[in-house]
C-alpha cells in the first residue's frame, strides 16, 4: 500500500513537472511571407529551437498581399496575434512612428547591428533606433544580353546613362525574332510600374512631391520621364507590357526575348540559373542608369523581421529576430544550401567574404544597394523619405491609382499628357483629402 502511494505520488510530481514545463514553454506566432527565402528559414529552425528549446515556433505563412493586409489590421488593433512579423521597408517608418513596433534594443550581444549595410540599416531605423532586421535586401540593376551586345558591337558600361541604354535596345531589338532590346515593368500597382517608375524619376530630377506636399506631376522633370519610358517601351519593348511586371518579365527574360531588363537584384540567381534560364551562361550585369544628375534609376528594399507592441513576448520574439538575421543563419543556409542561395544584400561582412564574392552578381547587388539612398532619394529636397514610394500611409491607394494611369499611356490608351494631368489631379485630391494640403 505504501509502495502505491509513492508510485502514486510520484506520478502528481511528475505530472506537476510535466505541466510547469509546459507553461514555461513559450510559442512565438511568425506572419511571413511565402517567398523561396523565408520557406527555407522555415525548414532550418531547428537550428533555433535546439538553442532555445523553451520556445515554440508557430508559422502563418501567406501570400504577399493577404500577408499585409492581416498583419495591418492586427498591429493597427494592438490585437496581439503576432509576435514576429516580415515587413517591407514601406511600412517600417510609418509603423515605427505610429509607435506599433518595439525598438530592437536586446537583440544578442555578438550581433553586430553595426554590421548591416548602411543605406539597408537607415530605411529601418527611426531617430537612431533599429524598428526592424533585414532578412534580405534589394536593389534594382541592369541584366543584360552579353551575346546580343557583342553581335552589335556593343560594350555595356558598368555605370550606363539613359542615353546609352536607350540607344542600345533600339539597335539589339530584332521584333522579327521576337528579341525586344529591353523589358521593364509597366502592370499598374504601386509596387509595380511604379516601384520603376519612381526610381526611374528621381534619376531624371522628379519627386513626387516638394517640400509642401503639393503633387508635381505638372513639372517638366516627370514629362521627361514618362516621354522617354513609353517612347522606349514602343520601340523596343515587348507586346503587351503595359501587362508586364516582375513575373512576366523575368519569364520574357529567361526565355531569351529581352535584351535588357532592369529589375529587382534579387532576380540575378533566377537568370543565372540554368535550370530556370535559357540565357543563363550569357548574362551580364551593370548599375541602374542616371542622368548625370547625382541619383541612379534604383530603387531599395528588404523584407525584415519586426516585433509588434502588442505581442506579450517580446524578448522572445527579438531571440527569434536576431538568429534569422544573424551572420550565423548566413553560414548555415551556405553550409546548407550554397552561398548564391544566402539571403542576399543585409551584411557587409558577406560582401567581404571571398566565398561569396565568387557569386557573379554579388558586386553588382551591393554596388546598387549602396548606390540608393532613402533618406535623400531625389535631386531636389523632399519631405519624404523612401526611393521607389514614398513612406506615408495614403501612399498605396496613391500610388496604385498613378500606376493605373501610367499604365494607360504605355498601353496607348491616353496621352503621356493626359497621364500627368489626371495623375497630378488624382494625387492632389488624395492628399488635401488626408490634410496634407492645406
């Protein structure tokens, strides 16, 4: 009788161990978005959990536009359903200031925030503090035809003007064999034509707006713009590319039908993969085009990790932010997965690894990275920051409505007159509507 008490008693305690342990446990709910990088963080957390085997990982992962729109909702309620969520650089000033995200101050010691490229850093960060750690960051950047240059006897600069690429897709376009000199985004969508066309804009002198708010679709700068890019596009563009964005294009590419594409860096391991890419031995790549004005046709982002106020469990959830944006996660997706395939454009450490630098586009990416500058993005002064949007709430609806109007005119359907007119009459009313104009 006494032997079964013991066992019996001995069974309570170790139910009351197995409980408490169970409440010391704590589950840490990530929103992410479902790109290639993140589902392969997704499969290497076990690295995480053997270091922190008190916290439980629970994934949400959505595509990109559902991502946004939930993880809006629940930071701008404080409804605490995340405690880490992937965020672009648009949101972060504006969330930051809003007072919905916690400074990244206890991240580990041997984290080296110092370390984060600079011009990535500074489109994260608020009054000095870091609201946000780069997973991966981007530029955009030109990828050409190294065959279809030297058949036009051709030299790609590795810092080319307007001028120059222009006056290249027209000679290397052959429409006849369906190859189009250059192929650039024109689907309407503020991250999409006008993710370009923003960045295009600042190299030719034109903002969005000055330093009042009021819009300047009126001014000779964005004339400029939008002349040259749906002239071009005509003459050397593929059919249809008022249609196009990054998907399309990158497809176009890959089959050997663009000469050029000037697009997000991160699509470099996508044309240089022969798996994917029919042109993948005959890349080349050189720095977004300028106008000898001071400010390159490129734009910056990154998708980072960030911790809302909301979430009950934030030094948990900043233990989880600085392993995945760790050097550490680098070398383990290299050891893991090769270096091509490491989360590109966070660290200049990587950029000084030699192994890393036999990558092709390495150079390029960092060289475009750090040739974007958020803080001052355009020739003349701003009140904004960010290089291809501007950083303030009614920008999306703003630069989605623009895009659908620029897209038009690619598409032949209005003027370039008529686009600037209807943009500049569009984004006035939005922005005396939201008090920005008074």
């Amino acid at each position: 009788m006494t032997s079964m008490l013991k066992t019996a008693g001995l069974g309570v305690g170790l139910a009351m161990m197995l409980a408490t342990g169970a409440m010391a446990e704590t589950k840490l709910t990530i929103a992410t978005v479902n790109n290639g990088d993140m589902i392969r963080m997704q499969g290497l957390t076990a690295d995480f959990t053997a270091q922190n085997p008190d916290i439980k990982l629970e994934w949400v992962t959505l595509e990109e536009n559902v991502l946004r729109q939930k993880v809006t909702t629940d930071i701008a309620t404080k409804g605490g359903q995340f405690d880490v969520l992937t965020i672009g650089t648009y949101e972060v000033p504006i969330w930051a200031k809003k007072g919905w995200l916690v400074p990244l101050d206890n991240l580990d010691k041997d984290y080296d925030v110092d370390d984060l490229l600079p011009a990535i850093r500074g489109g994260l960060s608020m009054d000095g503090k870091l609201y946000a750690a780069p997973f991966y960051g981007e530029s955009s950047m030109v990828m050409y035809r190294k065959d279809l240059f030297d058949k036009a006897g051709l030299k790609m600069p590795d810092a080319p003007t307007w001028t120059f690429i222009a006056d290249a897709a027209r000679k290397i376009t052959d429409k006849s064999a369906e190859t189009y000199g250059v192929c650039l985004r024109g689907k309407a969508g503020w991250g999409e034509n006008m993710a370009f066309l923003s960045a295009t804009a600042n190299s030719f002198g034109a903002r969005w707006f000055d330093e009042k708010w009021h819009a300047q679709f009126d001014q000779p700068e964005w004339k400029n713009t939008l002349d040259f890019y749906v002239k071009l596009m005509k003459d050397a563009g593929p059919p249809g590319a008022s249609s196009n964005g990054f998907n399309e294009n990158l497809a176009l590419f890959n089959a050997g039908k663009c000469g050029m594409w000037i697009d997000a860096t991160v699509a470099a391991s996508f044309v240089t993969n022969p798996k994917d890419s029919k042109v993948a031995d005959k890349v080349g790549f050189a720095l977004a085009p300028d106008n000898g004005l001071g400010k390159r046709g490129n734009w910056l982002w990154a998708w980072s990790l960030a911790v809302p106020s909301g979430s009950k469990k934030t030094a948990e959830a900043q233990k989880f932010v600085a392993w995945a944006t760790s050097k550490g996660y680098l070398n383990l997706v290299a050891s893991k997965e090769g270096w091509a395939n490491v989360p590109p454009g966070t660290r200049t450490s990587l950029y000084m690894n030699p192994e890393y630098a036999k990558v092709p586009f390495a150079k390029m990416t960092l060289d475009s990275i750090n040739a974007a500058d958020p803080v001052h993005p355009t020739v003349k002064p701003v009140p904004y920051v960010g290089v291809q949007f501007v950083a303030i709430p009614e920008f999306q609806g703003i630069g989605t409505s623009v895009g659908q109007i620029f897209s038009k005119a690619l598409a032949g359907d209005i003027s370039v007159d008529d686009a600037l007119k209807q943009a500049q009459e569009t984004t006035t009313r939005e922005m005396t509507k939201a008090g920005y104009i008074k």
